[in-house]
C-alpha cells in the first residue's frame, strides 16, 4: 500500500478525541467512530452516562450514551493499521501498554488511565489529554498571532531597510557625480587661469625677443660703422703727402663724432611676473555658489499683461521679444510691455534659478516684492528718451518700490539701482571682469538677501542685496527690453 492510501486509511481509523488508532471503537448515530474508553470519559465527564443527552465531539449532533455501537469493521482495519505501525510510532504506555489519555502536568507528560490512579501521580494535576490539546491549541493561536504580527513587523522594517538602501546608494550616487563634477569645475578654474597666464607670459615672450632682435640690428648697424671708420684711421695714418691731409682731417672729425649709441636695455625681469593664483578665494567662491545650487528651483515664466510683444515657449522657460522696436524712434517708450514674472512664489525659504542671457545687449533680472501692482494708474512702466540721461531707465526700479533687480543697457553697461532709505537713491555702475552669458540669482526670504552670480566667470559674486525689505510675496522677475535675442532660464538639471 502506498503512502497517501495508508495515511488516509490511518486518518479515518483515528479517533478525534486522542486522536490515536481506534481502540474497541463505538459509533454515534452520525456516523463518528471514537475510543470505547475516549468516548465513555467524554460522557462521564459531561454527564451523558447518566440519561442525559450528549453531543458529538466532532459534529455536535444529538447522541444519547446507550445507542452508542460497536464497530466492528472499523476496529479490525485499525488493527491492521496498528500491526503495520512500527511500535515506536503507537505511543503507548510503557508500562501498562494502554493508550495514553491523559496528561500529568506536574510531570509534564502523557500517561494512561492506570498511572493516573497510581502513587506516583498522585495529588497531580491529571487531565485528559485532548483537554491538555486544547488549552495548548489556544496558546499556540495566540503565539502564532503574535509571531505574525511581529514578521509584518520584520518585513516591513525589511522592506524600509531595503528602500533605505537604494535611497542611500543613489544619493551616495549622487554625491559621487556632485564631487567629481565639482572637482572637475575647479580643474576647469585652474586649467583656465593657466591658460591666461602662459598667454601673457607667451606675450611677453614675444615683445622681449621682438625688442631684442631690434637691438641686435642696431648693434650690427653700428658695428658696422665702427669697422669702416677703423679701416680708413688705418689707411690715413701713415699718410705723408699734401693731398692727404684733408682726408686726415676729415677722418679725424668722423672718429671724434662717434658715439655709440645704446638700444633699449631689455629687463632681465619679466613685465608681468607669474603670481599663483588665489586657490582659496577661487574655491570659496567657488563653494558659495555649490551652496546655493542646492536650493535650485525649476522656475517657469508667465507674462504680466495681456500683450503681444513679446512670446513664451511651450516650456515656459524662454521669452522672445516679438516686435523690435528701434528705441531712438519712439518716445515714450513703455518698457512695462516686456514684465514677466515666475509662476511660482515664494513667502519663505531659500531659492536659486539660472538663466541665460547670451547674446543680448539689454536685459533686467533679480526678484519683485509684490506690494503693489506691477501695473499702476499713471505709471505705464519705465520710459525711455533718448533727450534724457540712460541712468532715468532704472528709474522705475528701486527698492523702494519692491525690485531687487540687476540690469545690462547700452550692451556693456551693468547697472544695479542701490538700496536707499532716502529718495537720493542712485544706480551703480557694475564692473564684470567677464560678461556674463549665465547669470544665478539666489532668494534668502528668512535672511532678506538677493544675490547674483556670475556663472560664466566661476560663479563669482556680482552683487547681493541685504536687508531686502520684503512686503509680502516675492516673485522671480525678467525683463528682456526691446531685444531680439532671448532670455532663457536654464533646468537645474543644466
């Protein structure tokens, strides 16, 4: 017999009370078949034997004690089933050889009817054993419950500490490329400054050897005076006749007038001598703009006014001026047609955004408090006459009324309207070593600071504004004047 048949015959042959080999098996009237002596406990226990009525241990149903039968045909297959057990496997009592039904819990063991009633069980804790079942059951529920919850428990924490693990890896990733990539800048700096260097000591090079080349023909002219000068004082001298005379004078005359004349005495110090360059101011303003980096917001634009001079890309990240209009041609010109804003807002935080201005001979960029509106009753914006001085075209922009703004005029004049608690406020002439084609503006709401970089030169500061007084929300702010070339702001991603 094969071992699924055998184990299914074993199951029907075993009682649901000690759950063992059916011994002199009796069968309920609902067709459940129990130990003679399993059944006949369960019935003293509840009283059955006694005329009541009982319920079956397994389905519940109706039985009274004196309608219970001897099965036979189920007894002899659990004989079967017994003999082909090996005897380790019958769990029987050692010493009296009889089912084990109850259980000693003093003990801690199973034990048949007859060593519950010996001596040395005596005064113990005797129950019967599918009680002991039970109660045992109950415990491991509640054990096994409360080991589920706890590996929900364990997966969860597994889980987070594998999401961890890939936040941590990608952000060491992420630390890794932002490491390399500012070394690399700062190899960028010095590979740039070495650049310049070799470039003016390259020139100097050529202006030393130029000039030395110069002197040498110059010397070689002279040389070449002296040696002809010398020939005739050698051929005059031994001169004796009346006619020499006169070449004697003349020689003499040529010898006293000569003088030799020095060329420009070359320096043996170079005209621009290398000094290393400041590394550490390099790199501090180097790491002040990686600071600010980090706050980098992907700002989008939208217009002001409902005008068609000017037009946003699809990505809301350019505008173009759309009609040119040549500035000296018309008066008053109102420059309020180009005011374009963020769509974001900012009343807190730290912000950072890049754009790019390449190209373009006129821009105004920085950051707009909206105390008031941008368009006013009676102040079209700011106007532009060409009778008038250019500083009259910031007129409109001072702090006062809510613009921390930057601007380029004229192609090479960078302005910056001063911050002033009087109306004597005055515009102020930017010196840019290197003209910028990307500019970074950063927003510090909490500490009132605007400032700007210049990105193109090593993100070197070009102007902060402190003690910005803030009156409500602040807005990006871009004004691309009346040129052609666009203003586009960069992805932090660039």
């Amino acid at each position: 017999m094969d071992f699924p048949a055998q184990a299914n015959i074993q199951k029907d042959v075993t009682c649901p009370i000690c759950l063992e080999l059916l011994t002199m098996p009796l069968s309920l009237d609902c067709g459940h078949s129990f130990c003679q002596a399993c059944i006949t406990a369960k019935s003293m226990e509840s009283g059955t034997h006694q005329g009541e009525e009982g319920t079956c241990p397994v389905c519940q149903c109706k039985y009274q004690f004196w309608n219970l039968r001897p099965n036979q045909p189920l007894a002899n297959i659990a004989k079967k089933v017994r003999e082909n057990m090996s005897p380790q496997k019958q769990k029987l009592c050692e010493v009296h050889g009889e089912k084990l039904l109850t259980f000693c819990k003093e003990d801690g063991k199973a034990i048949c009817q007859h060593c519950a009633q010996s001596a040395e069980h005596r005064g113990h804790q005797i129950f019967f054993i599918e009680k002991v079942i039970k109660e045992y059951q109950e415990k491991l529920q509640a054990a096994l419950k409360k080991l589920r919850k706890e590996h929900t428990k364990v997966e969860e924490l597994e889980a987070d500490i594998k999401e961890k693990r890939v936040s941590w890896k990608n952000h060491m990733q992420s630390e890794r490329q932002r490491i390399l990539k500012g070394f690399n800048e700062m190899r960028d700096i010095l590979n740039s400054e070495e650049k310049k260097v070799l470039q003016k000591l390259e020139e100097d090079e050529v202006n030393v050897l130029d000039n030395l080349i110069v002197a040498r023909d110059q010397f070689a002219q002279q040389k070449q005076c002296l040696r002809e000068l010398i020939s005739d004082i050698e051929h005059q001298i031994w001169g004796s006749s009346v006619d020499t005379v006169q070449d004697m004078i003349n020689v003499m005359k040529r010898s006293e007038s000569w003088t030799l004349k020095k060329p420009n005495i070359v320096s043996k110090k170079l005209k621009s001598t290398f000094l290393i360059p400041d590394l550490s101011g390099m790199l501090q303003v180097f790491k002040e703009l990686t600071e600010v980096q980090c706050y980098w917001v992907d700002v989008m634009l939208k217009p002001v006014n409902a005008i068609s001079n000017i037009t946003i890309s699809a990505d809301k990240r350019q505008v173009t001026v759309v009609h040119n209009f040549p500035l000296k041609s018309i008066y008053p010109f109102d420059f309020s047609a180009f005011d374009i804003l963020g769509c974001q807002h900012f009343s807190s935080g730290k912000y950072y955004w890049e754009v790019d201005v390449s190209g373009k001979i006129a821009w105004i960029l920085g950051v707009y408090s909206k105390g008031r509106s941008l368009k006013r009753k009676g102040d079209s914006g700011f106007f532009f006459d060409p009778k008038v001085n250019h500083l009259d075209v910031y007129s409109r922009f001072k702090p006062q009324l809510g613009y921390w703004v930057i601007g380029l005029q004229n192609e090479s004049e960078y302005k910056v309207f001063e911050e002033s608690s009087t109306s004597d406020s005055k515009v102020l002439t930017l010196f840019m070593p290197v003209p910028p084609c990307r500019i970074g503006v950063f927003l510090d709401y909490e500490a009132r600071i605007v400032s700007f970089f210049n990105v193109t030169n090593h993100g070197s500061l070009i102007y902060k504004f402190s003690e910005c007084q803030f009156s409500q929300t602040t807005y990006p702010y871009f004004n691309p004047w009346n040129c052609q070339y666009p203003i586009t702001l960069c992805p932090p991603s660039s």
